[in-house]
C-alpha cells in the first residue's frame, strides 16, 4: 500500500490569508508611527513654548471713568477691549490710585462673575458662594479653598480721570455678540453699568 495520501485544500497555504495577513501588519506599522510622530510632534509643541514664550501682549492705558463719580464703596464693571470683563472698587478716599481696585470680575474657580459688596468689603461670586477679601484673594468658599485669587488690573488717576491698563490684542473678541462674551452666569441679568463701551 502507498503511505502517500492525496492532500486536502487545507495543508496547502493560502495566498489571499497571506495577503490579509501582510495588509494588516502593513496598517499595524502605519498606525504605530502615525502615534509616534503625533506624540514627538506634541512633545516638541511643549518644548517650543517653553524655550521661546509668548511675547508679553500689548497693553494700553484707557479712561473708565471720572473719579468724582464714585463714591466710597461704589463698583461698576468695565470691559476691555479684548472682552474681559473686570470688576473696579473704590473702596477709599484718600484721593489717588489706591482708592481704587481693579479686578478681572471671573471668578478662578468656575467662571462665574464675581461683584464687590461694599457692605462686606469683599469681592463675591454667587454661583458656589465664594468670597475673596478687598485685594481679590480668594477667603471662603471653592476658591479661598483652593488659594485662588483674582488677577489685578493696574490703575491710575490723572486730572480727575481713572484709566485702567489692559491688553489691547485680540480686539475681535470683542466684535463677537454680546451674548457670547457673558460667559455662563445666570446672576448677570443686568442692571450692572458697564464702561468698557468704547468706540
């Protein structure tokens, strides 16, 4: 008898299993280095900003308000140019700058808009009660919590005038509809005076 047995269709290697086979490692190899250079790519974008930071932005003085308009104890909000909205105090009357305070009226934590309250001398955001004393450092709440504080916009008073110095870049945030500048603050229904209207 002949040990030779005819052979099945199955011992014999299978040319189109071969081509799924290299097509898949092919894809495999392709998806492995599209992750690499997206990783060094976002490796290198870090590196960049680190060794060549952003030049510091452009800064103007512009008028608010007139100093004779603001009592002891009275705030308005101003927005800038470039759609900030910012909180201004007088919390004085000694007759200079330092009368005044000047800061960005969002709150750190979730972005709610803080506003002074004269009666308490701190600055207050409604949204998660948050409160943050007359130099803007955070002292209750999610943000006292957190050590957050509000960022300080520099002031100065000239012939009866109160100028505020802000970043003037970035000026078409503040073509945008109003309604999209608000942020997300139910609380700010109006009835706020805002100066920062320039023409």
């Amino acid at each position: 008898m002949n040990a030779h047995t005819p052979s099945t269709p199955h011992d014999q290697p299978d040319a189109s299993s071969d081509d799924r086979r290299g097509f898949l490692s092919k894809v495999t190899s392709l998806g492995m280095l599209a992750g690499l250079g997206a990783s060094y790519g976002t490796a290198a974008a870090y590196a960049g900003r680190y060794l060549y930071p952003a030049r510091p932005r452009a800064k103007a003085w512009m008028y608010v308000a007139r100093v004779a308009d603001l009592g002891v104890g009275a705030s308005l909000r101003y927005t800038t140019p470039g759609g900030e909205k910012v909180a201004i105090a007088r919390q004085a009357q000694t007759g200079g700058p330092d009368d005044f305070v000047a800061l960005s009226s969002t709150c750190p934590h979730l972005g709610c808009q803080v506003h002074w309250e004269s009666q308490n001398q701190r600055f207050f955001c409604p949204c998660h009660n948050g409160a943050f004393d007359k130099s803007g450092k955070g002292i209750s709440g999610p943000p006292g919590e957190a050590g957050q504080s509000l960022p300080r916009y520099p002031l100065k008073s000239e012939d009866g005038l109160l100028y505020i110095e802000v970043p003037v870049e970035n000026l078409d945030v503040a073509q945008a509809p109003a309604a999209a500048r608000e942020g997300h603050d139910p609380c700010l229904g109006g009835g706020a005076r805002d100066e920062g209207a320039l023409a």
